[in-house]
C-alpha cells in the first residue's frame, strides 16, 4: 500500500465565528486522508476559540496572546510542523470534498512545483456558492498592482487548463516544504514585517527568483467570501495594501524591469488617485500613509533585497514572461 504524504492545514482565524463551521466540515469532508488540520486564532474576542474547543475538541488549537497578523502567525505554524506539505486555509472559504487531493496530485506531477493555488470562486451575499471567480492565482501586472487571475469574471470555461501561474493566493494554496525551508529569510517563511497583503506575493516571488513552479489546477475547487476578517475598506488595511505593494517591488524586481514598465505604473497610479480623490478622498489619505510607511521601511526593506537578489538563480526573462500589459 503506497504511503500518501501528510498535509498541514493551517486555519487562521480573526473573528468569524460564522463562517467556522462551514470551513471546518469542508475540511473534515476532503477525501484525501492524510491530513492534520490544525487552527491558529490572532486573539479574537467573539468566541472562536470556544466554539471550535466545544464543537472540535480533536482539533489542536494555538491561540495567539494578540493578533499577530498573517504572516507571523502562518510562520509560527509551518514551524511546528514536519509535513512535507503546508495548505494556509482562510476561515472564511470552504472547500469542495476532492480540493486537496486536487492540489496534491498537481504538487506532485513535477519536483520543482513549489506551489499550487485551486479555483476559488465566490459565495454570495446569501451565503451560496456562485459561478463568479475570486482567484485563479495570482498576475505580475506591467502595473506592479496586485491582480487575482479571474477576478469577478463569471466562470464561463475560460480556465479549465492545468497550467503555470506566476503566484497563489494566500486564501487556500498548497506549499512544498522544502521550498519554503529554500526561500526563507533568516528563518522566516513569509515576511513578518506584512502584517497582512502582500505576503502572499512576495513569497511568490521569492520562489520564483530561486528557480520554483507555481501551477493552477481548475480541479481544485473552493469557495471564498473574500474580506472575511476586515475587509477590504478598513482605512488599516488600505493602508498596508499600499505600503506592502511598494516594499514587495523593492524586495524582489529588478531596476531595469520598473523602468520599462514605468509608464505603466506611473499611469495606475494616476488614475487611481483621481478616482479615489472623487469617491473617497479618506482612500487617497490611506495610500500616502502607506507610501510614507514603505519608505520608513526601507532600511530593512533593502538589507532583505540584497539577501533576496544574492540568492536568485531564474534569469530576468524568466520573471518577464509572467507579465501582463493590464494595470489592475
């Protein structure tokens, strides 16, 4: 009898204790079985941890003593962990019953796949699954903006194919261990300094310079209701999308790629700032504290880009050939 690999799903979770059970029964329902399902909580104070402790008393539980956010805590759990495959799971995403055994076939077709991201598709506002996409991993845009393949298109077959992406998004992939113990940084598999948006990308990105696959599989099929824990208008949250987007281009792109797509970004940001001058002027004010904040980062910001572009071996054309002349 062939002995299957073990998997780590990670659950963090943040006040949504409504949509935990729903993410719970999706993992105890996959028909893969090899799998240790473990939930971390960042300090929630709407009785998670006591739901999930009452109703899943088998379920290990870390609680974290404040919130420390995605990327720390998601570290803390890959390093309690041996399992040749780490899956981070979102609370507010469920998963149909085939989804990892979906993502473990693809990780599995070539020893270089470092990474897989599933097809998420979003739940509507009753609660439903719809036809429409959320992610089918994540784009390179000319416009260094973050872009989810697919995003609120309707699924009308346009990505059925197993192919190259050039990173997942955080919501529910699947991570080879021994390529996040090879793109770490002083120990830390995403970085710490992002506390949430970004991470996602930038270790994405890390992985690609040292040579790992990121591959889509349209047979792994998931349900996200997006912005579960905050959500995309927290005036917070605004802020670190700006400030990550800038320190995530300083860690990982190369001078000479920004400038030929100089136009690009220059343009997005452009017309970015005159919509949002019109609709909300408080987002135009979230954006410049975020620029402000990346360039208070700097200093330790650039130390990790010479580590980042010392370690490198994909070539820059390997990089370039994930870009896509879109801005958003």
């Amino acid at each position: 009898m062939i002995e299957l690999p073990t998997i780590t799903v990670g659950i963090l979770n943040w006040n949504s204790r409504e949509m935990l059970a729903q993410c719970l029964e999706s993992v105890r329902r996959q028909t893969y079985p090899a799998i240790n399902l473990r939930f971390y909580d960042n300090a929630s104070t709407d009785n998670s941890v006591e739901f999930v402790r009452a109703h899943y008393p088998n379920i290990p539980v870390c609680v974290f003593p404040e919130n420390l956010g995605y990327s720390r805590a998601h570290n803390h759990a890959i390093r309690e962990t041996a399992d040749l495959f780490y899956m981070p799971l979102n609370p507010d995403l469920f998963l149909s019953p085939t989804y990892v055994a979906m993502m473990v076939q693809a990780i599995q077709a070539h020893p270089r796949v470092g990474a897989v991201a599933g097809k998420l598709l979003l739940l509507g506002q009753d609660g439903r699954p719809t036809r429409r996409f959320y992610s089918t991993g994540h784009l390179l845009a000319r416009s260094r903006a973050p872009a989810n393949r697919g995003h609120k298109q309707d699924d009308t077959g346009q990505y059925e194919q197993v192919e190259q992406i050039f990173a997942a998004n955080g919501a529910a992939p699947l991570f080879r261990r021994e390529m996040l113990d090879d793109v770490a940084l002083d120990g830390d598999y995403f970085c710490e300094d992002f506390f949430l948006y970004g991470d996602d990308q930038d270790l994405g990105w890390r992985a690609r310079l040292r040579g790992w696959e990121c591959w889509y599989t349209p047979h792994a099929v998931g349900y996200h209701v997006g912005f579960g824990s905050g959500g995309i208008r927290s005036f917070r949250v605004q802020v670190q999308f700006t400030r990550n987007r800038y320190l995530t281009l300083v860690r990982n792109d190369r001078l000479r790629d920004v400038l030929v797509d100089l136009p690009y970004i220059l343009l997005y940001e452009l017309i970015q700032q005159t919509y949002w001058l019109v609709r909300s002027p408080r987002r135009v004010l979230a954006h410049w504290l975020g620029l402000l904040e990346a360039v208070r980062a700097l200093p330790y910001t650039l130390k990790a880009r010479r580590q980042i572009q010392q370690r490198r071996v994909a070539p820059s054309q390997a990089i370039r050939l994930f870009v896509v002349s879109r801005l958003w």
